[in-house]
C-alpha cells in the first residue's frame, strides 16, 4: 500500500537532476514524508532546492500548502560533509493533501520536463 501511496511523487522525484538514487518514504497516520539525497556538487543542486522551497514552503500567501522541505543531518563532528550525510526532507501532516498532490503542484510548477536540464535553465 505505501508504495502506491508515493508511487507519482517517487517516480517524479527520480526524474529531477541531482536526485540520490535512494528515497525512501514513509506515513504514520495522516503524516507523511520522503527523504532523499540531492548531489550538491551537481549544477543545478540548488536550483532545484530553490524550487521545491518555494513550492513546498510557501508557493503564495493564497496557496500555502501543508507541506514543508527542509534539510535533515546527523551530527556533522561524528560522520562527515554535506557531500554524503545532508538528506532533504518532504513532510506533510494533513489528511488531506497526498504524496499525489505534491507531485502533481511540483509538475505544475517545476520546468517541463523536470529530467530536460536545458530546461533549467535560470535567467540571470
């Protein structure tokens, strides 16, 4: 069953540049979240933290969405660099807002096709 529950959002989010190859997902009640890998060293890393920021965070005052991105790390003095333990994570706590949803705003919002990285490119 969660494997369908994430199906649209974990296929959409394997297709973004910079994306680890491991996201792993997990719900707990009406609370839901993704956490993944984005390779920093990658040219378009934090582009496409910006994006998700925005949409996931704070898309307008109109169209707050019940979701937040954020980044997650163990203790960087006891394992290493952001290169390999800074994970991002998507969480939700409402009911009513899927995985499905935040897949189908991030699509809506995020350049077409996310995989196209000619695409992403960002005016100046």
């Amino acid at each position: 069953m969660a494997d369908q529950f994430f199906y649209k959002l974990l296929q959409f989010l394997k297709k973004v540049p910079s994306i680890g190859k491991t996201i792993e997902s997990c719900i707990d009640g009406n609370f839901w979240r993704v956490k993944f890998s984005i390779d920093i060293e990658h040219a378009l890393a934090w582009n496409f933290v910006q994006e998700l920021a925005h949409v996931l965070n704070y898309v307008s005052v109109e169209e707050k969405l019940p979701t937040l991105f954020k980044p997650v790390s163990p203790p960087p003095y006891m394992n290493g660099g952001p290169g390999e333990y800074l994970s991002w994570m998507i969480e939700c706590d409402s009911g009513d807002f899927t995985p499905d949803n935040a897949a189908e705003w991030l699509e809506g919002r995020l350049p077409r096709p996310v995989d196209n990285l000619k695409k992403w490119k960002i005016k100046q």
